[in-house]
C-alpha cells in the first residue's frame, strides 16, 4: 500500500546536518532530474541585484517580505538536511504527528508515505532533505513548468512501484497532477477528499475546508498507523476506515480512472 501526500509549505529548517544527495532519496533513479532542478533553482536565487531578487520572487510567487526564502534555496547544496517527517512542519503533518507514534506505527507510515515535491519529485518521510520553497506550480528557466516535467520523471517508475496493493491519494489538486494512476492501478486507488456537513435551515449542506482537511488527513493516516493496517484492496480499505469510525461515501467515476471517496465530517 502507498500513501500520497502533499508537502509541507511550512518548513523547519535542520539545525544540523550533512547536505541531502539527491541519490540517497527514495527512487534513486531519479537522482539527475533531481539534480537539474537543484541546480536550476539555487542558481536562480544566487542572484543578489534587485532585479535578480525580483525576478526570483516572481519566479516562486513569492512576495517582496519573502526574501529570506530565496537566499534559503540559494544554499540548498550546503544546507544541513534532516529526515523529511521533521523538516515539514505544516498542518497535515502536525495532525499526523510521526515523531509521537508507536516504533511499529512509525515504521508503518515511513514504508507506506510517499511525499510529493515539487523541488525532489518523491520523498519518503525517512530521506533526509533541508527546508526549501519550490512549490510544483513554479515554472523554471530552461526546465519549463515542473508539474509537466515530473510527470515524465515521475509516471515510468511510480507506475512500477505502485505495481502491488491499493494507494490512498490525499493529494492536493496541483501535486495529483504530477503523476496519475491509470489503467488497472487506477482502479486500486482511492483519492480522498475530506468534506465538511452542516445543517443550514434544516438541510444538509457540504464543503471542503482548507485547513481542515489538511488535519483530518494527517489524522485519519495516523489512525491507519495505529490500526496498522493492511488491507489488499481499495474496498478492504474503505471498509478499514469505517471500522475506524470515519463516515466514507464513494461517487461515481468513469472506467479507468482512480476511485472517488468522499470523508465525511461533521464537527471542526
């Protein structure tokens, strides 16, 4: 089973620590495509002239009290570097909390989570990476947009390595868009959006909630953690999440692509 999940914007950055190598990352085949958007990035932000550090700002879609970030990813290949599960600080992963989890529940997230990044392609929580901003949506001199070109790094050999067991997509819309399962995969993978239910005039009414939703999916993957959870198929997991308390509902999907489940929550 894979676990998919977004990355962090909120970052804390290792106090110490040896510099990541692209190679020691999970899929080390992807070390070169790594290594080339690296490479693009931390020249970008080595440039100091106003007009240098206005381009980078609009390069990353960063505003003018951002400027600490770029001369962060301008020393990414010194940067000291720590395992991933404590590098991203954001919502998801505070609600997952992998630091307060069980040895035997820990070492279930760390072999099932898969993160995706814009600047690395795909992480597991155990590689060791410095804090950095480069979200997928960025478009890079030379390499173009990098959803467009992860998803060619990407598709060969995530297709391979979802080859076994069902994945539960809990990614946002822009990093779903770096690789998407197809064909037979797609049929053993359930992407989850969370949805909030209130009663308006008597009447159900449902929406996604931003920050919410990033909690309820670090929850909810803690939760199949601590159940250490197998299951074999994507109904198999359905059925584990409501054996867990969480109120599932699947929509309809046109054949070949990935299964629709909804979370239902009904307080925040």
């Amino acid at each position: 089973m894979l676990i998919l999940l977004p990355p962090s914007e909120g970052k804390t950055a290792p106090a110490a620590g040896e510099p990541a190598d692209p190679a020691d990352l999970w899929l080390p085949r992807l070390a070169p495509a790594r290594r080339r958007v690296l490479a693009k990035l931390t020249s970008v932000t080595k440039r100091t002239s106003a007009r240098g550090v206005a381009d980078s700002l609009a390069i990353l879609g960063l505003s003018a009290g951002q400027q600490g970030e770029i001369a962060r990813n301008a020393a990414l290949l010194t940067a000291p570097a720590a395992p991933a599960a404590e590098v991203y600080t954001g919502v998801l992963y505070e609600a997952l909390g992998p630091a307060g989890l069980a040895p035997g529940a820990r070492a279930w997230v760390d072999e099932r989570a898969v993160v995706f990044s814009g600047l690395w392609g795909v992480l597991r929580l155990t590689d060791r990476i410095p804090a950095y901003r480069c979200s997928v949506g960025v478009t890079l001199p030379v390499i173009g947009g990098l959803t467009a070109y992860w998803k060619k790094a990407l598709t060969p050999v995530l297709d391979r390595a979802a080859a076994d067991g069902p994945v539960l997509d809990l990614r946002s819309g822009a990093y779903a868009a770096m690789w998407t399962p197809s064909g037979g995969l797609a049929g053993r993978t359930a992407a989850l959006r969370v949805l909030h239910e209130r009663i308006v005039g008597g009447e159900p009414r449902r929406s996604v909630v931003s920050h919410f939703n990033k909690a309820t999916k670090g929850r909810l993957v803690r939760s199949l953690a601590e159940a250490g959870a197998a299951p074999a198929s994507v109904d198999d997991l359905l059925d584990v999440l409501r054996d867990l308390k969480y109120t599932v509902e699947e929509r309809p999907v046109a054949a070949g692509r990935p299964r629709q489940v909804d979370v239902i929550v009904r307080e925040l």
